[in-house]
C-alpha cells in the first residue's frame, strides 16, 4: 500500500489514515512481540539475512532497538503525504 505504487493510495495526493484502537496497537506490537517477529525470521535463515536479524534483536533487547509499533511508524513518518490519526 504505501511502496507497492497500487491501489486506492496511488498517486491520491494527500490522505489520511485512521488507526483505531492505537493505544491496544502500541501495546501488541511492543518489545514481546517484536522478539517473537524477530526470533520466527531467524528460522528461515533461507529468507532472512541472519546477521541483520540477530543485530536487530540485540539491539531490541538492549534497549537501543525498534520495537515493531516503532518501525511502522517510521514507514508512515517517511510518507509525508499521509497523515496517521489515532480514531
């Protein structure tokens, strides 16, 4: 939706996206769920760089890290043309 260049976002100019339940989000997608995300990539070392992911659970774990919520949000704050609103 937002790199694929397809779909109700392409070329729309500016919008703005709703997320309901932020807060419930921020919490589900905090440091647990993210070393679950992390710790299931490092099982498909066919698909996923091992090094990286093993950086990025470091990271997480030491407290310099992204959590999952933290990334999304960085995907929406590099589209300056959308506008994200808790509902």
């Amino acid at each position: 939706m937002l790199y694929g260049g397809y779909g109700a976002l392409n070329e729309a100019g500016a919008v703005q996206v709703r997320w309901q339940a932020m807060d419930k989000s921020t919490a589900d997608l905090g440091i647990a769920e993210t070393r679950r995300w992390l710790n299931d990539k490092l099982r498909h070392p066919d698909r996923f760089n091992i090094d990286a992911i093993r950086r990025q659970l470091g990271a997480l774990e030491s407290g310099t890290g992204q959590d999952f919520f933290q990334i999304v949000m960085e995907i929406f704050e590099a589209h300056p043309e959308i506008e994200l609103l808790p509902a």
